[in-house]
C-alpha cells in the first residue's frame, strides 16, 4: 500500500466513526488536502483495508511450515523428559529399597509369591523389623510414582522378564531388582528400551 492507500484507509474508518458522508482525500506529506463529498459505494472502492488472497495463503503456508519444523522437537522433548523422569524415579525407587533392607537385616519388600500390593504397603507404610505393619520403621515412599511411559503406579512382583507392559514396575523378589515395567520400543528391534536400566 502507498501512503495514499494508508491515508484513505484510515480516513474511511475515522469516517465510519463519525458516520460523515465526506471522505479525506490527500497525502501524508503535510500538503494541502481536499475534502469532496463521495458516495458510500465509491468510499468503500477506493479504501481497500484487506489483504489479498495470495497474501493470506502465503502467510498460512509459511506457518503451515514453522509448524512442520517445530511439532517433532516439542515430541523429541517430552520423550527425553519421560526418560529424565523414569531415571529418576527408579533411581529413588531403588535407593528406598535398599533402606528397606537395611533396617530389616537383608529382607527384600516382597517376597516369592507376594503381590505388588504387599510390597507397596511394606515401602508406603510404618512396619515392624520382620516386614509386618508396625510403628519400628518407614514409610520408604509416600507414594508410588508412575511409569511415566505407560503412566500405571503399580507394581508386579516377579512373573514375566520386565517390559510386558502389565504394570508400571516390576520387582524380582529372587534379587531384589527393580525395574520398569513399560515396552516402549523407540528402535524398533523387539526389545523394550528400558528392561534393562
């Protein structure tokens, strides 16, 4: 748009406001300006304020790409902050059960044939030295968090090898080992990623 296009443009709109059958017609430069009296019809010819369509598909094509460029980053930052936080999770996880064994002389939070539900109870709650519900020691974890992987907070005491996808967590009551129990497979090879962390 030229100055004079800019200059009717907003006159028409200021003559909108003030509802006036007079249009401004002159230029920003500060010269002498006229004042004629014109149609509504040849008002709004001559006081185009809209883009054009080329204009408004050009500008959508361009954030059509920006979009494209940015969506696969944002999804390449949640999935390294799930695995930040099923790191971390496990690595508390783990250090709470060792406590456990400590003050238990060498007992594990779930034993063979035991369910999730013990061993969550024995971590969350005050128990005795034996493992039974008690005022001794505890609680290890206020909470179980969830596998942020398949978002469960539960936790299957032995069973099928970690990476079944049953539970959040699976814990090995033969050694101790606690892992995630999620299958996610970013390479695609069959095995789940974090069986073996």
């Amino acid at each position: 748009m030229d100055e004079l296009d800019v200059t009717a443009c907003f006159c028409a709109h200021v003559g909108t406001l003030f509802r006036g059958s007079y249009a401004f017609i002159g230029r920003l430069d500060h010269q002498e300006t006229a004042v004629s009296p014109v149609s509504e019809k040849d008002r709004i010819m001559k006081t185009r304020c809209g883009f054009t369509l080329i204009e408004v598909l050009v500008v959508v094509g361009v954030l059509g790409v920006l979009a494209a460029i940015a969506i696969p980053n944002f999804n390449s930052g949640t999935k390294d902050a799930q695995a930040t936080s099923l790191h971390g999770n496990l690595h508390i996880i783990r250090k709470q059960i060792e406590l456990y064994k400590l003050h238990h002389h060498g007992s594990l939070p779930a034993q063979v044939g035991e369910t999730g539900t013990d061993f969550a109870r024995r971590l969350m709650t005050k128990t005795a030295r034996d493992g039974a519900p008690g005022t001794v020691v505890g609680p290890y974890l206020e909470r179980l968090p969830a596998n942020p992987f398949n978002n469960r907070a539960t936790v299957r005491v032995g069973g099928p090898a970690a990476g079944a996808n049953t539970d959040g967590w699976r814990f090995d009551p033969f050694t101790g080992e606690f892992q995630a129990d999620d299958n996610y497979d970013a390479n695609g090879d069959g095995t789940p990623d974090h069986a073996g962390l």
